[in-house]
C-alpha cells in the first residue's frame, strides 16, 4: 500500500469512465425508460436505420448513481474519473449480458464447515459470517478433530482468559518473580513485528501453537494495529490487558537475558530444571534473520523444557509454523488436525482474522461497487522491497511476460479493427491491481482502453490505493491494506511479488495457487523467468531453522519429509504442500 496515494478506493482515472460504464452497462444492461417514451424512441431509432443505411446506432449508458458508490476514508470514489467530472454519453459494449451477481446468499454456509463458533452474536461482527461468502467455496475439507479441537480452546481461553481468576492469579505470580509448580492455565504473549503482513502470519502460527503446547493466545495490539481485528473467540477476548508486567517491546530482541537460547547457553536453565525453580517467564525471539541460529527451540527436549513455563513472550516476523511440523513430538497431532497440510494457513486465517465493521465497510463497498457482478477477478500485487529494488520499467515488463505467458488476460487486438466474435464476447473481467504505486494500474488501465480484446471480453482495472509507501505505524494505512488484503482473496486468480507476506495471506485466504514474479538474481536486474505457479496455497518460512537438533548437523528437511518443499520464490525457505 501507499502512504501519499489518493485517500478512497481508486477507480479508473482521466477519462476512465469507460472501464466502470463498460461492466456497468453489463450489471445493468441498459436503463428503464417509461413504457410510452420506449416506444416513441423506438420508432424514432427505426427510422434513423432507414436514414443511415442500416448502420447501428449506439445507446448512451445511465450514469452511475452517486447512491452507488462506495465511500472510504469520508470521500466518495467515483468510477473512472480520479476526482474528476464523469464523462456523459459513453457507449456501451455490444452483445453483453449481465453476469451472475456474486454477491453471497443467505443459504451459503456461514460457519465454513463449523470452522467458526455459533456462539457470537452475528451483529457484533459484519465479517465472521459474511466474509468467506464473497469468496469460492473452500477446496480443503475440514478435518473434524482440528473442529474439535478449536471448540476446545475456546473453552479454554475463556476459562483462563483476561477478566478471569485464573488470570488475576497469574499475573500476580508474574509480578512476583514466580513460575507456578502446575499452572491450571499458561499462557503465550504475541508482541508485534514488521508490517500486517507478518503479524498476521506471526498470529496464526503462534495459535498454532498454542493448540499444541495448550496456553491461552493473548495479543499486545498496539495503537497501529487497534480496531483491525474482531474478537475470534466467544465470550472472551485476545487482546492482553493493560498494565501487563513484562510489556515493554524495547526489551525484546534477540540479545535479551530472558531469550531462552541465551538462558540455556549461560546456564540459567537446564533441560532437566524443575518448573518450581524456573524463571518466572520466558522469552522466544522467532526473527526469521536469526531463526537458523535458534533451531533448538523445535526440538523435543527444548519444547518440554519450555513447557514448565507458565507465561511465555513470543515475538516474531517469520510464519513459522511449518517448523512446528517438524517438531517430532507434534507430527501426529498436526497429522490430525491436517490431513492436507497445505491447507493450515488457510482454515487458521479463515478462524482467526474477522475484519471490524469499519474495515469490512470498506472492503464491502469496494467489492460490490466494481468487483461483484463481473464474470472473472484477476489480482496482481506488486511489491518492491528496497534490499532488491527494481526499476518500475523492468517490474512492469515481468508482469506483462507473466501475463502474456500464462494467459492471465486476453490478447489485445488491432485498435482500427473490430474484434472478433467468440463465446466469451461481452464477458468482463476485472484487474485489482494492490500496490504503492500508481504505474502499474495506469500502464494496464492503458492497454486495455485503447485496444479491444480478441475475444471481445471487456477488461476492467481497478486500483484501491497507492499510497506510495508503506507506513507501519498508521492505523488508517493498516486499514487499508487490511481491506485490500480481502479484496485481493476474493479473486479467481492471483499474481503476487515474490517475497510478499501481504501476498501469502490473501492466496492464503483464497485457496489458490499463484503465480509468483521472481526475483531478479542479486547479480541481475531482470528476472529470466518471469512467474512460477506455487505448487501449495501455504505460505512461506523463509529462513527455516538448521533442525540439526542435539546432532547439530544441519539437515534439508525438504529431502526427507514428504510434506516439505523450498519455496518457489524463496530457494533456502520452506512451505507445507500436499502432492
């Protein structure tokens, strides 16, 4: 997203009235005019045929209602115009037909196989039951044991959660200096790093976690991240309370007294210590820049060890659940709970993570302003990190490569000839186009305005937001980016930037595999390939641990399990899939 980019979801600009008339002309296929002036210019068009030779006469459009266009941010997005006054009189597509509006109904499945509770009240949250319904049915099925399991912790969390006794009680032996001999409830406390992006994976894999190792998952939210998320479990909340004992983030880095690396390595601990006898709380640093040299913290005697903590700080940027699946002790129960392995991300995101009414507004609007009566969703996200630039000319030839190569959209035809008739004659397609900057809708908007398709489909681009820069600390930026991580889920196919956990958590939430725009070689400035399709819908680990354990040898685990693959875009990374 973009820091300095327009403030409302962006349509079409200069003139673009086109791309927003053209799927309007679909949705609407014409305006109702009183039954007596229909047949007045009915004849009057007959008789302008007999004039003209037979030529056909073009019928303008109905303007878009004001009462139809979204808002975001307090200003109205009109469609096409960049702020700008419509343009009157634009004609219409021939031979289309309005598509089936894909907007969810009611009969659809709102608890996704009963991977949601039923205990919330619907209207506390627009998103938990409304959200998943914009999108394709899932292709993973459910594992029972994995419902059973969430039903579970959510009697668990409320049980030992914020509010409660047992927390009260908790806390104070916190304060106190003292780790509990056999807690009833323990506790994993998930403090923020890096961008949305990050945090939400960071979030699913620590509740992964937590499932395994049986804590209550609390959140530190600070202001940037405030009002993004609804509450995902009943009767109780996520969110650490105020005035927690040990919640200064400055104190959280790798060098830390309380890390539990550098605990074990100066004697602190001991795999053998009793739990009476053990610091009051532990901290577990999961950088993915240092996350090689912590490998020790997935090994069965350290995840027994840390187990006799009571209260554990987590802090991490990296998705590390899928070294959770190496973890020997846990690969029975992961079994259970995914028998297809690619699918973790996608069913813990789906339960997790309820946009609040104020975001799902935004994102809402959006898709049913441009986005749902169209026949096709096409998603490109476009990322440029700055340890690896790449100029916006080489960016945008890689896309239009992975475009033309894969097919992603229709052939442009000659602008001076009419296209040819096909089946797919009149059929809309929209582009969303999530990035911060304004080039690359500009640049597809343009090709797609001046030329018509071979087939005769109509290509729509539509940008929310470029906001030139990425601004972790502005919740209003998180906001955004939140509501396009969710229109970027809800398309039918997906391009992404290598590299982009804003990426991997909205295929994630999708279900689909993407294309992924390789990166250069550092030595190069033009990738040689310019897209892949993953072969998983999971996200990757990007700096997995050595694994090495007590042997401390490192081992590529993606030659020995068959669940475990190097990224496509990552080649030292790792990702879950099932073959």
């Amino acid at each position: 997203m973009d820091m300095k980019r327009a403030r409302s979801p962006r349509a079409p600009a200069d003139g673009g009235d086109d791309d927003k008339r053209r799927a309007a002309s679909a949705k609407w296929g014409g305006a109702v005019r009183p039954k007596m002036v229909l047949v007045g210019f009915l004849v009057t068009l007959a008789l302008l045929a007999f004039t003209f030779g037979g030529r056909p006469v073009a019928l303008p459009s109905a303007p878009s209602s004001p009462s139809s266009v979204p808002k975001a941010g307090g200003r109205h997005v009109v469609a096409g115009a960049g702020g700008k006054s419509a343009t009157p009189n634009v004609i219409p597509p021939k031979n289309v037909t309005a598509p089936a509006a894909t907007t969810p109904s009611p009969s659809q499945d709102k608890l996704l196989g009963g991977l949601l509770s039923a205990a919330f009240d619907e209207s506390t949250c627009q998103s938990r039951y409304k959200s998943s319904l914009y999108r394709k049915p899932s292709p993973f099925p459910l594992s029972p044991y994995l419902v059973k399991k969430l039903r579970k912790y959510e009697a668990y969390h409320k049980k030992c959660g914020p509010g409660t006794q047992r927390y009260r009680t908790a806390v104070e032996q916190l304060q106190a200096g003292r780790n509990a001999d056999s807690a009833e409830c323990r506790y994993v406390v998930w403090f923020p790093c890096n961008g949305l992006g990050n945090r939400m994976l960071t979030i699913a894999s620590t509740f992964l976690y937590a499932l395994l190792s049986g804590r209550v998952m609390l959140l530190n939210v600070p202001p940037e991240q405030e009002g993004l998320f609804c509450d995902p479990f009943p009767a109780t909340s996520w969110v650490l309370p105020g005035g927690f004992p040990e919640g200064n983030p400055m104190k959280l880095n790798v060098g830390a007294p309380e890390s539990y690396v550098n605990m074990l390595n100066n004697g602190v601990i001991r795999h053998d210590t009793p739990a009476a006898s053990l610091p009051a709380h532990v901290y577990l640093h999961v950088e993915q820049t240092r996350l090689r040299l912590s490998d020790n913290i997935f090994c069965d005697d350290d995840q027994r060890l840390l187990r006799k903590f009571t209260w554990m700080i987590l802090k991490s940027d990296s998705y590390f659940a899928p070294a959770l699946f190496l973890t020997p002790m846990y690969e029975k129960e992961l079994a259970r709970m995914f028998p297809q392995r690619e699918a973790v991300f996608h069913h813990l995101g789906r339960y997790l993570f309820h946009p609040t009414d104020r975001v799902w507004g935004i994102v809402r609007r959006y898709y049913e302003a441009y986005l749902a009566r169209v026949d096709e969703k096409i998603g490109f996200q476009i990322r440029i990190f700055p340890e690896k630039p790449v100029k916006f000319e080489n960016m945008y030839d890689q896309l239009t490569r992975c475009i033309r190569e894969q097919r992603l959209l229709p052939e442009l035809g000659d602008p001076a000839s009419p296209a040819n008739a096909t089946g797919d004659d009149g059929k809309v397609k929209a582009v969303l186009i999530a990035s911060l900057y304004s080039g690359y809708y500009d640049k597809i908007r343009g090709l797609y305005y001046e030329s018509p398709t071979k087939t005769g489909e109509i290509v729509a681009v539509y940008q929310p937001s470029h906001e030139e820069k990425q601004e972790y600390a502005s919740n209003e930026h998180n906001q955004k980016a939140l509501a396009e991580i969710y229109l970027l889920s809800y398309c039918d196919k997906i391009a992404m930037s290598a590299w982009s956990t804003f990426g991997y958590v909205a295929y994630g939430f999708a279900g689909v595999k993407p294309w992924i725009l390789l990166r250069p070689d550092w030595n190069k400035e033009v990738s040689d390939v310019a897209c892949v399709r993953s072969t998983s819908v999971e996200p990757c680990l990007h700096s997995p641990p050595i694994l090495g354990c007590r042997a401390k040898k490192e081992v590529d685990v993606a030659r020995v399990k068959p669940y475990v693959r190097h990224c496509e875009d990552v080649g030292f990374g790792l990702k879950l899939f099932d073959s």
